[in-house]
C-alpha cells in the first residue's frame, strides 16, 4: 500500500524512530504499530529504489525485539548476508535516508562497518556470519568483557561449509546466541537434508510439545531437585520421535521453533537468553514478504528486485531476453540433443536462470544449496564420468571454489565448464557483487580456457564451443542484465579457440575491446575516426589464450594500443596484453580502460563509470597523449618480428 492509501494506519502516534533507545521508550502496546509502519515504509521505499524487500519484510519484528532487548552498538548484531539489514537501519539513525538505499552515495543494501557503529560486520555473502559472531564473543571472553553477540542466520546459511565449520568450534565460548531465521527460502526455495531436517523440526507438534513439557512433568512426578533428569528425559523421547537435534550435538542449548511475528513472545525469549551462559541458538519461523502479499506469493521475485507498483507488485518488463535467459535457453537447446550435458546451480535457479533447465530437463538439473565449493567438486565427479558439466555461479561467488578449481579441476585437466554470470559491475548491489576480479584470478591458471562474448549472438557460439571441448576446463564470463539484442543463431558456431575477430583495419590506434565493452571501444572508434585518426577494432573474444599474432601485428602497425575490460585493470585483461607485448620486447605502448585497484561502491554503472574514468572520453584522452600534433605515421615498432 501506498501513503495515501486509504488502508494505511494511523501513525500520527508513533514517535521518530531514530536511535535504539527509541524503540526501547515505546509502550508494548507500540511495538505491532512500529512494525506496520516499518512495512509500509519499506515497501514504498523499495518500490522506488527496488532491493530485498521480502527477506527485511520477514524480520520485521525479529528486529524490533533486538533493539529492545539489546543495547546496540555495545552489544553486537551479527547479520547472515545482511541484506536482511534494512530493519536494523532503520532502526539504528538511518530511517530517513532509506529512499537512498542502493542508490550512489546513498546507503548500502548490505550492513557496512563504515556506514554506522551499529554494523560491527559487514557481508553480501551467505555463510559467513557464525564464524565471524563466534569470533567477537571470544575475543569478548579474553578482554573479559559483558557485551552479547548475537547472530542473525537464515536456514539457507546452514547449507554453507563456513556455517558448520564455526559449529565445530561453538564450544570454545561462553554465552553467544544464535537466531536461526527459518522461512525455507534462500533466494529460491532451500533444498537437501538439512532443509528437510528444519522442516521435521517446525511441522512437529509433538516435539514442541516434549521440549516444553517434559521439565515440568518430571517435576510434578519427582520434584524439583529432579530438573536436570527432565533434559535427559527430553533427549531421550526426542529421540524417539525424530532425529538428534543437530545444533545441541555441536554444543547449543536449543530452543524453539517459536513464532518469529510475535513481538512480544520474542522479546520475553531474547530477555530469558540474555541470562545464559552458554551458547544458545533460538529456532524462530518467520514468513518472507509477511505483510505485503504481492511477496508473499512470489517470494522468488521478490528475495531482490528492482522498481515496483506498490498496487500490484508488477515490475517493468522487457522484451530483450537477459544474458542469464540466453544461457538457458542455449543450455536446454543443447542438452536435449546432448544427453551428457547437466547444469549445475548453488542455490541460485532464478538469478542464473537455470529455472528453465529445471522445468525442460529436471534429471540432470542439479541445485546442492548455498554450496560453491561443493559444486565444484560435484562437478568434477561428473567430468570424471563422461558427463559435461555446466556450473553457473556468479562471478563474485566462483570466488569461493577458487581452491577447487585449482587443485581439482585444472590441476585434473576435468572438462567442467564455469559460467560466470555478473561478469563485471553488477551496479546498485555494491562491491560485495561486483563480478571485477575473475580475470585476475583465473588468467594465471595453466590449461583453462577463458573467453568473454561481446553479445548474445556470440555468447551462444560460446558456449556451444564450450559443450564441444573436452580437453579441459573451460570459463565465460558474461554482464548483469541485457546486452546488444543479437539474437542467436539457429545453428550456433564453433569458435576457433584462441581467435580473436578483427572488426576493421587500421594504422594508427588499435582498440580491443573485451565482452560487453565491445560496444564503448566502437563508440570510441567513432570518436577517433571524426577526428582524422585510422583505427583498428578488435573483439577479442579470448582472454585465455590470447591471440598473440593479432596483437602483435596490431602492436607493430599502430602507435597505441587500448584496452577496454570491465574489471579490474590490477591483473586484468589490459595487463596480459602488456605481458604479451614485453615478452616479445615489444615496446608499443597499452592504454586501458578498466577499473582502479579498489573496491567500486554502489550505483548506477553509468555514474560509476563516469567517475572511475571507464569511458569514452577517457579513452580518447589517454590515445591521444601518444600524438602531440597531427595524425601521423606511427612507428613500427613490432614489423620486423611480424615480418619473421
């Protein structure tokens, strides 16, 4: 709804929210209002801006319940991704700058220790918040301290190797509470044992009705000196009943699954957990999208989205498939004649498009959870059987199988393919997003094959190429979003490995445009060409390997070459031209237009562009420093090599 809706409440009564000790100065009888206009700020907000609004509409009053509870930034909130967060901002002095959220220089849609004192963490990943809470009560413990640290944990994040590895070691502190956040939805819906072991555990009444009761009845039976019997007994008839209560075997007094909407029921548990000395974790169910139901009908959607209509939940559509559909589209077009083709997901069906191949050919669809590294190494155990392996993880997060592809892919020679989606900028997310780095940290890595399409006509080549080569491992990366329209072949191509396309001749500069910066090399070619100068264009196609003889005939025929990568240029694209052109003693100067060595915040791409100088005019303006008068002859530096 809407501010001028007639359905909206009155909340002329409420006081400005702007510091935890104001929710702490609320009547009880407050706190429901304070969470509808928590809602219906956050949905009219996010209407404009777009953002997570199902997971924040989830933990409305989960939030609420901390800060009153709790004495932020003394005691320490530990968020789980964090995208989950914007409550808590709201909450913490940042409510009326939540229309800026994910906009540039406005607030981040991720908790950032640089952003308020209340974020002692920031995230954008799954799986990193037991450890990293676990990690502050220890260190509380050795300064003897009294602070709590709490951490926030959807049911997703216990599908994260990083979340059970901090398990292992939960005995090494004292009091430390954990929040199991369970809505069953990561961004799709959670799958594998342990979503179904969480389920078990909220759809059973009769262990709810055990772990409360059974203290009281061996009281009645056996008197009050007999407390400590009843957890034995507890443990016992659980057993019975259901499987072993995971979290207590790591070393967690449990408790739950409690109703994590009722304000009031979380307020008194979290009042009861404040006086524990051991480490606890609080099992509460919560529904994503709660109050909105546009949401809470299509909780895929809305996990994360752009613009709105408040009314209706529509979003502005678009004709032109995204790069994520043409990769489905093509996988599933492929794999029904190629039956060894699977395609593998880590939790991400919808955001990598995979959803299609799910529906078309669900046998060999495969999604392990919020997994990386083990998708990695299930993808290899494919390879290792005549399968072929697709694995489409986003650029940002293939960083986390980064050892597996090492030592078990590459160093094996396995034919598993990596899709890359969010292969550079990934805009209003933020640097936690950016997909700036995997050039640099696969480029080094003996026997992989890398390439990078500069529409979606060629991504279809691409990847087509892809499912032909089995002699190793390959890679792609591809943008966020949409690209030129280029609709694919009917019959795609095999690309000849390692050959870059030259789309014009030229004498004086040569730019090489990479993957989707083809299209600002052409648009400075244009700028160059009105200014009298011959340029070359070049679609590289390939990052690994190069097509050394291409750019050492251009490297001989014109006075400066540029590059163009939406990366990094810190051992990026430009950077292994220059390797190449050194190795040869060639001494031809390399401009190049890239990203600095920093982590890029969060906007719009083109205001980022603008002001990190990844532009036309930039590019223009560094060619044109190696003329100093007219467009001229260059040197050859390279001919006598290209000539031999």
């Amino acid at each position: 709804m809407t501010s001028d809706s007639p359905n909206t409440p009155d909340f002329s009564s409420l006081p400005p929210i702007q510091s935890p000790g104001d929710v702490k100065a609320l009547s009880p009888k407050q706190l429901p209002l304070l969470a509808e206009k928590v809602r219906h700020d956050l949905i009219d907000c996010l209407s404009k801006t777009g953002g997570h609004l199902g997971p924040n509409l989830g933990v409305v009053e989960l939030t609420i319940a901390l800060h009153r509870v709790f004495d932020s930034p003394k005691d320490k909130f530990v968020f789980d991704v964090s995208h989950q967060g914007y409550v808590h901002k709201m909450l913490t002095g940042r409510w009326d700058k939540l229309n800026s959220i994910r906009t540039y220089q406005g607030l981040n849609g991720f908790l950032l220790r640089t952003e308020s004192e209340h974020d002692c963490y920031g995230a954008g990943h799954a799986g990193t918040a037991l450890s990293a809470a676990l990690g502050m009560a220890v260190a509380r413990d050795i300064a003897q301290g009294d602070e709590h640290v709490v951490c926030v944990a959807g049911d997703a994040a216990f599908t994260c190797g990083p979340t059970f590895e901090a398990m292992n070691n939960v005995a090494t502190t004292k009091k430390f509470i954990v929040v199991l956040n369970d809505n069953e939805w990561s961004i799709d819906r959670n799958v594998g044992a342990i979503a179904r072991y969480f389920n078990k555990i909220g759809t059973s009444t009769t262990y709810r009705q055990i772990h409360e009761k059974a203290a009281t009845v061996v009281e009645k039976i056996a008197g009050k000196g007999a407390r400590a019997l009843a957890h034995k007994i507890e443990e016992s008839a659980k057993h019975l009943i259901m499987p072993s209560v995971l979290f207590e075997e790591f070393g967690f007094r449990y408790y739950g699954p409690v109703d994590g909407h009722d304000i009031n029921q979380l307020i008194k548990t979290f009042e009861f957990l404040k006086t524990q000395q051991e480490p606890v974790l609080l099992h509460i169910m919560t529904t994503k999208g709660r109050g909105y139901p546009p949401a809470m009908v299509n909780q895929e959607k809305f996990h994360g989205l752009g613009p709105y209509k408040t009314e209706t939940g529509e979003t502005e559509a678009t004709s032109t498939p995204t790069y994520s559909q043409v990769f489905a589209r093509s996988l599933v077009k492929f794999a029904r004649t190629d039956k060894t083709i699977c395609a593998i997901t880590a939790a991400m069906p919808s955001g990598t498009g995979l959803a299609l191949f799910k529906n078309e050919i669900p046998e060999r669809y495969f999604d392990v959870g919020i997994a990386e590294e083990h998708a990695a190494l299930f993808a290899c155990g494919m390879a290792t059987r005549g399968l072929k392996p697709f694995l489409a993880i986003y650029s940002t997060f293939m960083q986390r199988a980064y050892d597996m592809i090492i030592h078990d892919i590459a160093l094996q020679n396995l034919p598993v393919r990596l899709c890359m989606d969010r292969g550079g900028l990934s805009g209003d997310d933020g640097p936690t997003h950016h997909g700036l780095f995997d050039i640099g940290y696969l480029r080094h890595i003996p026997g992989l094959i890398h390439m990078s399409p500069r529409n979606e006509e060629e991504f279809a080549d691409m990847l087509w190429t892809m499912a032909n080569y089995n002699d190793g491992p390959t890679a792609i990366r591809y943008p966020r979003g949409t690209g030129t329209g280029a609709i694919p072949k009917e019959s795609p191509q095999i690309l000849k490995i390692g050959e870059a396309e030259i789309v014009q001749d030229g004498h004086d500069i040569a730019l090489i445009g990479l993957g989707q910066m083809f299209e600002m090399a052409m648009a400075t070619r244009d700028r160059l060409e009105a200014m009298g100068y011959s340029v070359a264009l070049i679609n590289p196609r390939w990052i690994k390997p190069l097509d050394a003889a291409t750019l050492l005939k251009f490297a001989g025929k014109c006075r400066v070459l540029c590059t163009f990568e939406d990366h990094v240029l810190m051992n990026g694209f430009g950077a292994s031209i220059i390797e190449l052109l050194h190795d040869h003693a060639v001494t031809t100067p390399v401009e190049r237009i890239g990203w600095p060595d920093a982590f890029v915040e969060h906007g719009k791409p083109e205001i980022l562009r603008q002001k990190h100088g990844v532009s036309v005019a930039a590019a223009v303006e560094k060619v044109l420093r190696h003329f100093p008068s007219q467009p001229g002859t260059p040197a050859k530096t390279a001919a006598a090599l290209i000539e031999a």
